[in-house]
C-alpha cells in the first residue's frame, strides 16, 4: 500500500534526514466510505526535515492508485476561492496576457472555466480523478484523465503546441518524483512558457502550527530553497514568490525557462534568505507546538460534549487529522455539517462519525470549525445559528 522514501525528493540527499513530526499510523484523510463499506488502510503519518536543502516530506508514499480513485475533493465554489482566483488571474497578468493555459491537477475544471471567462482563449487540463475529469469534459473542458507522465504531456502537446502558462495549483505536493515532472515540463513549454506552481506554504504551516496540513496526499512541505534545489541543473529557475491567504497561507511560484533569458525578481533572494534564518528551527519546534493544539481541543469537546450536542463544520482532509489525531469518536463529535454532496452520508475516515448536509448544523449546540480556512465565509453564512464555533 506504501513505500518508504530513501533519498530527499528535491536534492537527492540520502541520509541528511531528521524526524520532525509524527503523528502514528492514521487513515488516508479523504477516504470517506459509506456505511459497512472497507476503508483502504493505514499508513504511518510521520514527517522527515532534509538538513541538506530544508525539504520536509513524509516518510512514506501512499500508492496513489488508492488516494485518488473515486476521490471526493472539489474545488470550493466559495466566495474565498473566487476572491483567490481573481488574484492569482492578476498576478498571471502582470506577467503575460495568457491565451492558452495548461492546468496540472485541473479537478472539475473550476479554475479553467475561470481563466475562459477571463480573456483565455483555449484550456487543457490533466487530472488523475476520473470522476472529477469526466465533469470538466461534460462541461466542455478538455481534461486528460490521467497524472502528468510522457504519455500525457505529449497528449497536451498535440492538442495546442506549447501553452502560455502551465499552472499547477496544491498539486505539486502531492508528487512523489519531481524529477521526471521537471522533465515532463520541458515538454510541454515553450521558451516563454510561465509556470505557476501554488502550493501550502510551509513557512505558514509552520508559524500557525498548521499540523492539519499533514496528511497522506501532501508527501512534501515546500520551501522556496528546495524547490531551488530541485531546478538545479534543469531548463527552470525561479522567476517571482507571491505569498496568498488562501488555504491557511499559500505560495505561488513562478518559474521561467532559463534560455528566456529573462532576470528573476527580488523576491526570489529575499524568500531565500528569510527561510535560511528559521526554518530549521521551527521544525524542531513544530511537534511539540502541534501536541498543545491537538490536547486542548481534546479538553474542549470533552468539556462542551457534556453541555450539548457537538458536530464538526467543514468534512475537510484537515479534518480527519484533527480527529484522529485528537481520537475523536461519535460520541465526541456527532456528526460534520459539509456542502459537498460526494461527502453526504459517508463517516470521516478512521471513524463512526457521519458527514451530513450543513443544515444539519442547526440540532448542534457546538461546532468544531474543522474547515478554518473558510471561517469567515462560514460564520457569515450561519450567522443566524444560536450555538457557538470551537477552535482550538
Ligand atoms: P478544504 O479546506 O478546501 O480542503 P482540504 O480537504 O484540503 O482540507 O475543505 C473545506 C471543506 O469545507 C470542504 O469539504 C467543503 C467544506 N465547506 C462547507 O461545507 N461549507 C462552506 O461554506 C465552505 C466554504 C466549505
């Protein structure tokens, strides 16, 4: 079901790993079964910190045969993310006026679907959840099932040869071999090709304590020097770092091939040098800091189970980190209010907890805001329920 990883996925250094994070044997966070149904296993949850060039990665990989078949996650239709589209749309414009856009990791094809309504002209996207590529093809966006291997980047290549911008949101974290995606980039982009890569940014995860970001599906947490150490020696350098609030603290990076020729921005050195200075020890602070959380919000739903009816808002993978980190049962959390309908009527991995629709959020008195990134979106739209949100 998984392997062990023996050498730092960006640098290629073996042995220069120290254990930073380890939160037992847990269930794949988004493996929401139905009712008698069989979960599709455990996997050690446990986080390696590279001395060499500052990657953290997990120490196993799960086969992603079993993380992404039938996978339930969709992109959020919520004002956030649209707020988040507009300017990250922004932030490609000031590089280039993109006609063709390559999406890696397209889910349902939100974000395409955007970029037309904006002024592109023609969209692919590639994404390794059939279910979620058949509703981007239904909807008119050409979307090859599949990861981004030769074989698919050769099928983008002859739909339009050679895409302004490839983008490839929260995707590229849940890649185990880099290397060949590097390669599979220089097929399919041009010389002036702009690549966006987003993804959780670590320094965030780290100063918020975002142990929640820890999860089967992210196998590395991404600073700007091993993603530097990664493109030594390729086609790409670094090109602009933009940090975004979205998903409890974003980064974009953008890279440029290197024969465009064209100079990288301040904010590559600058991102650079402030991680050098902390990262390392914030690592070594990170477990520790992780425990207080995962303890007091233990204590809290102890405490208010006695004083009323507990859900958990938002049936997010950070979610199932959470609850099971904490050990939370039915008898904890009696259910998650969550909009997306492929979540309805399934338990939250590793539990007997159910998923239910977010109306059911009114016969609680308590709700743990498991999906805080969103919180304000959330508060405001149940601002008339009586009870009160949990966090920790
Ligand atoms: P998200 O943070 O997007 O993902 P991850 O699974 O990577 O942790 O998950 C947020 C969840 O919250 C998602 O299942 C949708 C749900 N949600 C609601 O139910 N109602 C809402 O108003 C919003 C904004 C999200």
């Amino acid at each position: 079901m998984y392997r062990e990883i023996k050498l730092c996925r960006a640098c290629g250094a073996a042995n220069l790993f120290a254990e930073v994070m380890d939160l037992g044997t847990q269930p794949l966070a988004n493996d929401f079964r139905l009712p008698g149904e069989a979960c599709n296993g455990y996997a050690p949850l446990k986080v390696l910190y590279c001395q060499g060039c500052s990657l953290a990665q997990l120490s196993v990989v799960v086969d992603p045969q079993i993380l992404y078949s039938g996978y339930p996650y969709v992109t959020s239709r919520s004002n956030t993310m649209l707020g988040h589209f507009a300017l990250l749309w922004q932030a490609i414009n000031i590089e280039c006026r993109p006609d063709r856009i390559l999406e890696i990791g397209s889910n349902d094809g939100f974000f395409l679907d955007y970029c037309l309504q904006n002024g592109a002209k023609d969209v692919i996207g590639i994404d390794p959840a059939e279910n979620l590529a058949e509703i981007a093809n239904a909807r008119g966006l050409f979307t090859i099932p599949g990861i981004f291997n030769d074989s698919n980047a050769d099928k983008a290549n002859r739909h339009f040869n050679g895409p302004d911008v490839v983008v490839a949101r929260h995707v590229f974290c849940h890649i185990d071999d880099w290397k060949k995606f590097v390669v599979n980039l220089d097929v399919v982009c041009r010389k002036n090709t702009l690549v966006v890569i987003e993804v959780p940014y670590v320094m965030d995860t780290l100063e918020r304590v975002e142990f929640d970001q820890i999860y089967h599906e992210h196998l590395s947490y991404l600073s700007i020097n091993a993603m530097n150490a990664l493109l030594d020696g390729t086609p790409f350098q670094l090109h602009r770092i933009t940090r975004f609030p979205i998903h409890g603290g974003s980064v974009v990076i953008m890279l440029r091939r290197r024969d465009a020729g064209v100079t990288a921005d301040a904010s590559v050195p600058k991102f650079m040098a402030e991680e050098q200075n902390e990262i390392g020890h914030k690592w070594a602070h990170f477990k520790d800091k992780s425990f207080f959380r995962i303890n007091k919000l233990r204590d809290i739903v102890n405490e208010k189970c006695a004083q009323g009816l507990v859900c958990g808002y938002g049936a997010s993978a950070k979610s199932t980190v959470w609850i099971n980190a904490c050990g939370f049962k039915r008898k904890h959390i009696n259910f998650i209010c969550d909009e997306t309908k492929q979540k309805q009527g399934r338990l939250s991995p590793g539990t007997d907890i159910p998923v239910m629709s977010e109306k059911a959020l009114h016969t609680a008195e308590y709700a743990v805001l498991f999906a805080w990134n969103f919180s304000e979106e959330i508060r405001r739209k149940n601002a008339d329920w009586k009870g009160e949100f949990l966090t920790a």
